[in-house]
C-alpha cells in the first residue's frame, strides 16, 4: 500500500527546506516590474509567410493581417522569403539572412502564417524560422517577443501547421497567444482581388490579430522581466565565479 506523504496535510510556508536550491539566485516577484509604464510607440509586428507562388494564399491571409494590425495601430512589416537561402547553405552575411534577423530584431510582435503541405508547414515557413537564431551573442531575437499563429489549407480544416508553428513559438521562446486560424478551402475565401471575403474565418483572423495587439502591449515592456530565469542567473554567477577563481590563480 502507497504510503501517504508526511506533508499531505501540511501547508507550506515560505523558508521551507529546499536542499536543491541555490536561494542566492531566486528572487521574490517583483509586482512593480510586471507592471512597467506602457510604451507609447506603435507595437512592431512582422509578418512571415510560407509561400513562393504567384498566386499565394498565406500572402493574401498575411495581408489582410497585416491591414487589421495597422488598424488596430500597429506598425506592420513583411518578409519578402524570395531568395532567402536554405540553412546553412550560406553564411549568415547573405543579405536575405541580415534582412529576416534584422526585421525579427525589430519586432515585438510577429505574425507566422503558413500553408499545410503534405501534413506540416512548409519548408519555406520552417527554413526562415531556422535563420532566426535563439541567441546572437547578448541578443536573443525571439525572447519574449508575442506570436500569432495562422494557416490556409486547400482541402479541409486542418490544425497540423498551427501545431508545428505553436511549438516551434515555445522553442523560440516566443509569447505565443492561445487564440488562433485555419482557413480551410482557402480559394473560397478570396475575392478576385484578392481580399477576403465575409466569413467565420475572417471574422476569426480578427480575432487573432486582436489578441495579439493586445498581448503585445500587455507584455512588450515586462518582456525582460518575464524572460529573467532563476536557472540563467545561476548559470551566469557560476561562470563569473570560475573566471574569478582562475584570474586568481
């Protein structure tokens, strides 16, 4: 028989043994810090797609995104993926890659919209998601940063590239907000202007492109604080302190 915990019964109190812990390096919650003095620019979003095609319908959905943002009050930008090079197949310097770092640098918010290709993202989607690096030196160009996720899919309502996306949104360490699309049958939903029509799914991508306005502002300016770890601070001081130790020997 399972034998019941000493403490099952018992209420924690701050103080408590905590044999792993290094409490040199946990801090209380700073309540002040999760509630800094908003920024009054306009949040920066950048927009990535998943296609080359001349007809491309995660570039209509990407634009009619990028219209609602720009009138909910953001400052909007696109990544043109023309050109851009697979990983590793040219060094960082190529001008697609410095463009993609420097427009995800920018940013405070982002906007990932892909079409679903044989189950999953595209690899157009994945291979600009790859160029972004978790770190560059001191800089992370994600961290913190606030994530819509949206897909178009040629037959029925699919989830498979939002699923994708939505993980690869943690990895990157993105604020990746819960709401988010998939038009289905996506030449039904625009005109011959290539505008969307009226629907539950527009009225969805409004939805999405809400939500993430207002994490955007919610977060953008406690984004350091949100993203300051116990472990990284440890991991920090223990590296200074090696360097001390051998500068003294």
């Amino acid at each position: 028989m399972r034998r019941a915990s000493a403490l099952a019964d018992t209420p924690l109190e701050a103080g408590a043994d905590l044999p792993a812990l290094d409490s040199r390096h946990l801090r209380p919650i700073d309540l002040a810090a999760l509630r800094p003095a908003f920024s009054t620019h306009k949040p920066r979003i950048l927009i990535l797609y998943g296609s080359l095609r001349t007809i491309s319908y995660s570039r209509l959905l990407a634009e009619e995104a990028g219209r609602l943002l720009t009138e909910l009050g953001c400052e909007v930008r696109f990544f043109d993926p023309k050109g851009l090079p697979l990983p590793d197949a040219e060094p960082v310097s190529h001008p697609k890659v410095q463009e993609l770092r420097e427009l995800s640098q920018w940013s405070e918010g982002q906007v990932w919209v892909s079409p679903e290709r044989h189950g999953a993202m595209t690899g157009i989607m994945k291979t600009q998601i790859d160029w972004i690096p978790l770190s560059v030196g001191s800089i992370r160009p994600t961290q913190g940063k606030t994530l819509a996720i949206m897909q178009v899919s040629g037959g029925s309502q699919s989830f498979n590239a939002l699923n994708q996306m939505r993980v690869l949104g943690r990895w990157m360490r993105m604020i990746t907000i819960p709401n988010q699309s998939s038009v289905a049958k996506a030449f039904q939903e625009f005109d011959e202007n290539g505008r969307m029509k009226p629907s539950s799914y527009y009225e969805r991508v409004v939805d999405v492109c809400e939500e993430l306005v207002k994490f955007t502002w919610l977060t953008r300016d406690a984004s350091a604080y949100l993203t300051d770890r116990y472990s990284e601070r440890k991991e920090t001081a223990d590296k200074l302190e090696a360097r001390v130790q051998l500068k003294s020997l």
